[in-house]
C-alpha cells in the first residue's frame, strides 16, 4: 500500500480537479473543463505571485512572442485587435489574465504556493496533495495545506525550471548573480560590467535592451551557436489590415489558418528526406548570408554554423529570429567572448584561455530543465514510485500522447514529453492536450462526488479511476522514438530535444502538430483502463478505433526489441546521412 503522509490538523479540502500551474496550459484546462464538463470544482495552484506561467516569470528587458500572435492565443478567447504581430510580454501576460477572469479561473487560484507532494491512494481512489508556501515568494504567512481530489493535472511547463549556474566559483560573486527567467528589477546594469551566459532566444531579446540602456560593457560568453534569422515583416502592420480582422467576419481565422499551414510547412527541414534536405539548406543559405551581413566581420566565426563540422543542422535546435541582436553587436559596449569560463571570482570571470573579465553583474541565460518537465515536486504513483522514479525505470521520459503513464490513475501532464515542436504554438498544444485528458477523464469526473474522503471511515467508497494500458504506453513510446529517427535532431548535433541521460527525444513530437491534434482529438478508449466506472464509448468512437483513426501503427516485435535495449538511443543514429 502507498505511503499517505499525515494530514494537518485541518481535514483536507476537496475538489474534484487540481490543476497545478496557472500558466497557458493550467488555464487551458481550466476553461476547457468549464466549457466542455460544466466543470467549475477546480483549484489551481501557482507557485508564482500570478496569472501567466512563464509570461508572468518571464519579464526581462525585450522579452516577447517569436510565434504569431494570431496564433499564439487560444482558439476559445480570441483577440481581434493585437498591438503588434508578434507582441512584448506585458500584452501576452495581460491577455492571459483577461483569459483567466473571462473563465472565473482568477478566484479558483492559490497563488505563491508550490506542491511538494502528492499521493495516489489506492484504497479511497483519489489523490491526495500537499502544498507549502513557495519557495522566494512573498507568501506572507501562507501554511502548509492538505488537498485532495480526483482528478490531479500537471500544467508545469517544459521551461519552468531554470538551469543552474555550474561555473566554478560562482557561489563567491559579489554581485548580483540570476537567470534571465528571474530577472531581478531592483539591480541596475548603467554603467555596470554585464556578464550574460548564453546567446539563444532569451539573451537575443535583452542584450539589445542592456546595450540601449547604458550598461558599460556586456560580455556575451557564447556557449553554442544558433540559427539566427531575420525575423518578418509584421504582415497586419497595416490599417487596412487591422480593420479587415477587427471587422470581417471570418478574415480574423482565415489568417490564423495562414499561420497555421505556414508553420507547419516549415517543418519540412525537420525531416531527414530529400525535401527536409533541399529545405534546411534553403534556410542555412538565407540564415548565413544574414548573419554575415548584420553582424560584425570579427564574429563570424563564433556566430556562423558550419553543419558539415560541428553538425549543427537547422532543426537541432529552435530557429532564433533576429530583434535587433546581431546589429547590437557592432557597439562598443558589446563584446562575443567564445573562450568557455572556467570560473567565476568575487568581482570577475576567467576564461579558459586564461583572461580575467570585469563582472559587476551575472545574467544566465543558459536554458532550462526541459526533459525534467519541471518536476521539482514528488508525484508517487499506485506502485509508491514517483514520475523520476518510473521514468528511470522505462529508460527515460515519456507518456501515452505526452500525458498518461500506467501507475499514475486519475493524472496528467497536460504538457509532457513529445507533444509541442520546436517551431509551432505552444498555446495551440495545449489546448490539443487539455482537451485529450478531459475526454479520458470525462466519466470520473461527472461521477457523483464523494462525501467521505477517508478510506476506512464508514461510508467511504472507493472512487472510479482510469489508467493507460502499459502495453498502450510502451507502443507508443516505441513509435516516437522509431518516428524520431527520421529526424534531424536525432543527427549527434547536441540538441536539447533529447534526454541526455536516456538518449531518447523527450522534448518534441516526431511529426507535425497537426498530426498530433487528430491524435489528441481521437481518443483511443480501448487503451485505457477504466475501474469501477464505462468508458464513454459510442458508436462512433467504436468505428473511429475500428479503423485506427487517432491512434498509431502497430508496432513489431523486433522494433519492440529495439526500443527496450535502447539501440536506437541518440547518438548518431546508423544508416543514411543526412
């Protein structure tokens, strides 16, 4: 039996859903229980002071949308009259807000308060969870607190958890040391010697800012290099344009669809065929003569990809479009430090090649924990294993449709391995996944709700669950890591994609997203298991998974075998070259 921790004194406070997170995914499934269950017994939990996920974390200087805005917006709050194409942080955070208040989200919110844990138990059928007051938050007195519900949803984003400083020495800085997701307001870089970790999306956006705003220097210390490209005009900059979506019925989704196939064509290069080929060089050709022209001379060698040396082939990693960036280079105050550091001292950083570097401030801009899925609290399972735990035991991480693990009943990651692209809507993900795991869950939560939430006080009656099938589960984790070797990020080019534990692709789904919605809109209710409740099965689901739609090819006993002996674990994949 799993270990359920003593409650508080407090008896615990039931609802029948708990979504963790207040970011676009917790939100997602929070209007979506409303609008397609009624559903309105929900808690979020938010460990942050507000609304918004990583666009309320996210508030360093230039941060902003490298997606479409029309586009990058749910599909059931859609907003005719975006400022901008692809608008600053503030208008994304302030419209996520609005999104929440529109869907009473903002008032079923506990905010500044993280899950530590939580617990299956098997016996009541219903999950129970414990939070505390977050970690650096202003909780003002907040306490420790005993939930429990039905229903558990995971809506922690793959870019929650901030990788660490692992410079030598670091713990030793003077000054103000903080990762651009946590940017501290209160430190002032005029007139500073600015240290930034890291040139990807992120440093992109605010070295321009720190650069315009006085700082004395700013040393970029260029870990790897990208795919910078110019980023397009803003096709609705334009009053004709904004009339026409504000005002035409239809022109509004029209565009959105635009982006959508626009998108979606550009995952071509992903691919390791002859158009992925033709299109990944299409795009180096363009990327690279853009580089050379708005760069200066001197840093061409640090910023230009050379795939046939260094393997870095457009699609191993997220294109970086261009926000005044590469120009900002030719300033004074700016200076490409390719030499790694070694350490960091009280009031400088040395380099390898053994150059001491004035440091006044320290910006990492070094990623995040994204095959983590950012799992910093303990989830334990029916078994007593947690999701590490489970995921070190399978070979790596991974979920059926990049939600649902076979020991983890009645939960969730509504945003998990294999679900998103590197170059697609986050948004529109979510609401493919939200929506999926309210069609599994639908029956449990309609169930009449409990009243007794002890299971061995009289009347307590154990609860209805549902879990994948684990031969369900390892099917399909064999297809994406089978399907995955047709992709460029699977070429040994260090790409964040992949679990560089396991080997495997965590991060990304092997196909387009628009493969991944008919998926996460079909159901398969065969590959669940549902106890003490019918799966909600009609006519019409019975033909769908009569001829397969939304589901995946079966997979052969030796690609089976392959896939549990981690012989198609990354490195460089054999056969054919790109």
């Amino acid at each position: 039996m799993v270990h359920i921790p003593d409650a508080n004194a407090q008896p615990p406070e039931y609802h029948n859903v708990l979504i963790i997170g207040a970011g676009v995914t917790g939100l997602a499934m929070g209007a979506q229980l409303r609008m397609m269950l009624g559903e309105t017994d929900v808690r979020i939990i938010e460990r942050s002071k507000g609304i918004g996920g990583t666009w309320e974390q996210n508030t360093y200087p230039g941060a902003g949308c490298d997606i479409p805005i029309v586009l990058y917006s749910f599909s059931f709050a859609q907003k005719k009259d975006w400022p901008e194409f692809w608008p600053p942080q503030h208008v994304i955070r302030d419209y996520l807000e609005k999104v929440s208040d529109r869907f009473d989200l903002t008032r079923r919110t506990v905010v500044n308060t993280e899950v530590s844990s939580a617990h299956w138990d098997d016996e009541l059928g219903m999950w129970h969870v414990y939070t505390r007051p977050a970690k650096g938050q202003d909780t003002q007195g907040g306490e420790d607190k005993h939930w429990i519900c039905r229903v558990l949803i995971s809506g922690v984003g793959g870019l929650s958890q901030p990788n660490p400083c692992n410079i030598p020495g670091h713990e030793k800085f003077q000054g103000p040391l903080f990762h651009s997701a946590r940017w501290d307001h209160s430190v002032q870089t005029k007139d500073k010697h600015v240290v930034v970790v890291g040139n990807g999306c992120s440093a992109t956006q605010f070295i321009p800012m720190l650069a315009n705003d006085g700082a004395k220097s700013i040393t970029q210390a260029v870990r790897s290099k990208h795919w910078y490209a110019k980023r397009p005009n803003d096709p609705t900059d334009s009053a004709v344009m904004k009339w026409l979506l504000r005002n035409v019925p239809g022109f509004y989704l029209l565009v959105r669809a635009i982006v959508h196939i626009v998108l979606e064509l550009s995952s071509i290069m992903m691919y390791r065929h002859w158009a992925g080929t033709q299109a990944r060089e299409r795009f180096a050709r363009n990327c690279i003569s853009y580089i050379k022209q708005a760069a200066p001379t001197k840093y061409h060698d640090i910023l230009v990809p050379q795939p046939e040396k260094d393997g870095l082939h457009p699609g191993c990693k997220r294109r970086v479009f261009d926000t005044d960036y590469l120009p900002t280079l030719h300033r004074d105050n700016v200076e490409l430090e390719s030499s790694p550091l070694v350490e960091i001292k009280e009031k400088s950083v040395l380099t390898k090649d053994g150059r001491e570097l004035p440091a006044d401030v320290i910006v990492l801009a070094n990623g995040f924990a994204v095959t983590n899925m950012g799992f910093p609290m303990k989830i334990y399972g029916k078994t007593g294993k947690t999701v590490q735990d489970y995921w070190a035991e399978a070979g790596g991480p991974g979920c059926y449709r990049g939600s649902m693990m076979s020991e983890f009943p009645n939960f969730a990651l509504a945003m998990g391995p294999n679900t998103g692209t590197g170059h697609f809507s986050y948004i529109f993900t979510s609401e493919c996944s939200t929506r999926f795991a309210i069609e599994i869950f639908k029956p449990i939560i309609q169930a009449p709700r409990p009243t007794v939430f002890n299971a061995k006080a009289p009347g307590a009656k154990k609860q209805p669950s549902v879990c994948v099938r684990p031969e369900k589960e390892e099917q399909e984790q064999c297809w994406i890591q089978k399907q995955s070797r047709s992709m460029v990020y699977t070429f040994d080019c260090g790409s964040w994609y992949v679990d560089k534990e396991s080997g495997r692709v965590a991060a990304v789904y092997p196909q387009t997203q628009t493969q991944f919605w008919i998926r996460a809109s079909n159901p398969i209710y065969s590959d669940f298991d549902y106890k003490g409740i019918k799966a909600p099965r009609t006519w019409f689901t019975g033909i769908r998974e009569t001829i397969g739609w939304g589901g995946i090819p079966k997979q052969t006993p030796e690609d089976l075998k392959k896939f549990r002996s981690g012989e198609w674990a990354v490195g460089k994949p054999k056969g054919k070259e790109i």
